[in-house]
C-alpha cells in the first residue's frame, strides 16, 4: 500500500508533535489535562494539518479506554447508534472513547444523540474539526467539551518535521540526497502553516530528484498548489474581518495585504461586498464621499474581472484605510434596532402617519410642514411616546459631523 509520506512520520506521542506551544509545551492546559491521566470531552478545531488528528489518537491510543473512530463526512445515524449501543455493554468499566474526526459533518439530529451518553460518562468524545466550533457545533454538545485550537504551524516548526522527513526517507531507503539551501524555506513558507501538505510536497520533491534537491524542484512542484484557502470555510471570513479591521485600524499596509489575499484566490464578490459594507460601517459620515468612490470601484472592478479587478479595488482600500473614520450612523441604527426588538416605539405619534391632520381635529397632534418655517426648521415629536427622549445618534469628532452639530445646535437654538 502506497502510504503518503505524513502518515508515515506520524508522532506516537506528544514530544514529537511540532508546534502547537501554546497548549502542548511545558505547562500549558491541553498537555497538564492528558498528563493528569483523565480525559475529558475534547475538541480540536483549526486549519489542515496542524496537528489536530495526530493528538487524538496519541491521547486516544494512551487512555486505556475501549476506542472508537468515526468520519463526520461518512458516519451515518447508525453507526453513530451502534456505538452508542455497545456503551451499553461496556458500562462500568472506563468506557468508549470515541475519536470523532470532521464533527461538523454530523447534523443536529446526530450531535444530540450524543448527549446523553457523554454526560454519564459511557462515551468520552475527542472531535476534530476545520470549523470555527462556536458556529457549527450543536451548543449542548459544546457546552460539554474543553475546546482547543489548533493553530498553523510557524515556519521554524514546519522545517523541523522537513528534516525529520529526510532523515526518515533517507533511513527507509539506505540512500542520501543533498538539499539545497533555499529549499526547507520554500517548502515552509509554501506550506501555510500545513505540516501534512509541507512533508507530502517534500517527498514528491525527493521521488523527483536525483542526487540533489533543489530550489526549483521545490518550487515547480510546492509552491502554488500549497495556497491554503477555503472559499466556503473559516478562511474566506477570517480574511475579510482582517481586511476590515486593518482597514478600521487605518492600516493600508495591512488592508492591501489581506485584500491581495482575497484576490489572488479569485474570490471577487467577497471583496467587493465587504468593501462596501466598511465605507459605510467605519468612514461613514466622517466622509461620505467614499461610499460613493467605493461604490464606483466595485462596479469598476465586476466590469473588468479578474485580474485587472485588483486595480480599482486596491485605490478603494488604500482611500478607505487613510480616511478620516466615524461609525455613529452604525452604531445609531443598532441603538435604535435595540429598542424596536425590546418592543418599544409600536405606536408612532398620528401626525407621521398617514392619515395625519390637515389642520383638522386636535391642533397638538397636526402635523407641522417644516420648510414653512425659517432654516426649514420646526420643533415636534417623531419618535413615539415611550422612547421620546432617547438618542440614538451622537456626532462622531470629526470635521464634517462637528460641522454639522455646529449648524444644527444654531439653528435649533433659535
């Protein structure tokens, strides 16, 4: 059986598990909890070969418990009951761990069967997961785990399993190949963060080459198909909330990066709404003017397509990320959403409706026509009766909302 390279030099325990230092070195939570010896409801969750496998089955393997392994992707509501059954059988020795791998493939329906189980102790569930937990885990099932994450492993690291990779190959086939300088940092940088894709793409470089590794080796057969990015996935949305907040934060250098990113995996649409959403979420009213020039990059950049597309969105950005910044309108319209879903407000005052009065009727509740009065102001109530004294809008400092609040307080003073 041809096995890749990466399931080969699998760690068997947790010394060998490169990086992942912040909840496996020294005293850190996830490495003090399987050193106690008592294993709790655990799930991984992170990108790609980072580890998140490979530590469930160490803990898994070293628990002593009666082990079971499921796929989210392929696990059917039978298989997940004929475990739960042998529970049963099983019950008052140290029961099932259940090593459950994609758990976000198993519907709501599946993760509630669970429960019951894992609250008396029969299953012990140790999941993995690509997923951003909080988002796709069924909350009871959540509720019940310890949760770690897995992050992508630094270049450093991912070059110490490279060369323990060599080391292994050159074992397994009594033979010594030379590796130019150039080629671990390629292959690490390549690799996003992905241990697994780094040391796969290192054994097609080793299978490829002669006597001698080279830069170009690695590069013709690593470097692009190693871009790590799931369009559909936690990938796409923590890229844009990193566009954003770099763009919050007036950072273009940042913005234009992440924007690059977005772009460079042919995600567009992404791009242009997200844009969109900022020049009205964090410019605002500070200047309105760039919803109006991002709105004229977007429909730039849909006419053009990919790649020229960069260009119009990439002038948007920078403006956005250097522009004087104000989120009163958003947060106004929140404040006040706050109100409505509290169900405040429900009767509006009858001069806004439709049916108000013309001089007819009650002479308090007729509605005034404001540019019959100077400055095409006048004085009355909008909101309804329970909340009239509330304000949801408050001027952002800067110039053209100060300039607005200077105007508007002269004229309501008169």
């Amino acid at each position: 059986m041809n096995v890749p390279l990466a399931q080969r030099l699998r760690p068997e325990d947790l010394s060998q598990v490169c990086g992942q230092k912040h909840i496996l070195g020294e005293g850190r939570p996830l490495r003090k909890l399987v050193e106690s010896g008592r294993i709790t409801n655990m799930i991984f969750y992170g990108p790609s070969g980072t580890g998140k496998t490979t530590v469930a089955q160490i803990i898994a393997k070293n628990a002593g418990m009666t082990f079971r392994k499921l796929n989210g992707t392929a696990a059917s509501s039978g298989d997940v009951k004929a475990i739960l059954e042998e529970s049963s059988s099983v019950f008052g020795t140290d029961g099932i761990l259940l090593y459950l791998d994609e758990l976000q493939y198993l519907n709501k329906k599946q993760q509630q069967v669970l429960l019951e189980h894992m609250e008396d102790g029969r299953i012990t569930l140790i999941a993995s997961t690509t997923e951003n937990p909080y988002f796709y885990i069924y909350k009871a099932v959540l509720s019940r785990c310890a949760v770690f994450e897995f992050k992508p492993l630094e270049k450093e690291d991912v070059i110490v399993a490279l060369k323990r990779a060599k080391d292994f190959l050159e074992n397994e086939n009594d033979l010594k190949k030379e590796v130019e300088d150039g080629v671990w940092d390629v292959i690490a940088s390549a690799s996003a963060g992905d241990v697994r894709r780094a040391i796969n793409t290192f054994e097609l470089c080793w299978l490829s080459a002669g006597d001698k590794l080279t830069v170009e080796d690695a590069e013709a057969l690593g470097a692009r198909a190693l871009k790590s990015y799931d369009r559909e996935g936690d990938d796409k949305f923590e890229l844009m909330s990193a566009l954003q907040k770099s763009v919050r934060g007036s950072d273009p250098d940042a913005a234009v990066f992440y924007l690059s990113r977005l772009l460079d995996s042919g995600d567009l649409f992404s791009a242009c709404r997200r844009l969109l959403v900022i020049a009205s979420e964090d410019v605002g009213l500070a200047y309105s003017q760039a919803a109006v020039v991002t709105k004229a990059c977007v429909d730039s950049a849909l006419q053009l397509g990919l790649p020229e597309a960069a260009v119009p969105l990439a002038h948007c950005t920078v403006l956005l990320a250097t522009s004087p910044k104000s989120n009163s309108s958003y947060t106004a319209y929140y404040a006040a959403l706050g109100d409505v879903k509290a169900g405040k407000g429900a009767d509006m005052p009858s001069r806004l409706k439709n049916n108000h009065f013309f001089g007819e009727g009650d002479k308090k509740d007729a509605y005034i026509y404001p540019h019959d009065y100077p400055d095409h102001y006048v004085e009355q109530q909008y909101l309804p009766d329970d909340i009239k004294n509330s304000v949801y809008y408050r001027y952002g400092a800067n110039r053209q909302e100060e300039a607005a609040r200077a105007y508007w307080e002269k004229i309501k003073k008169k």
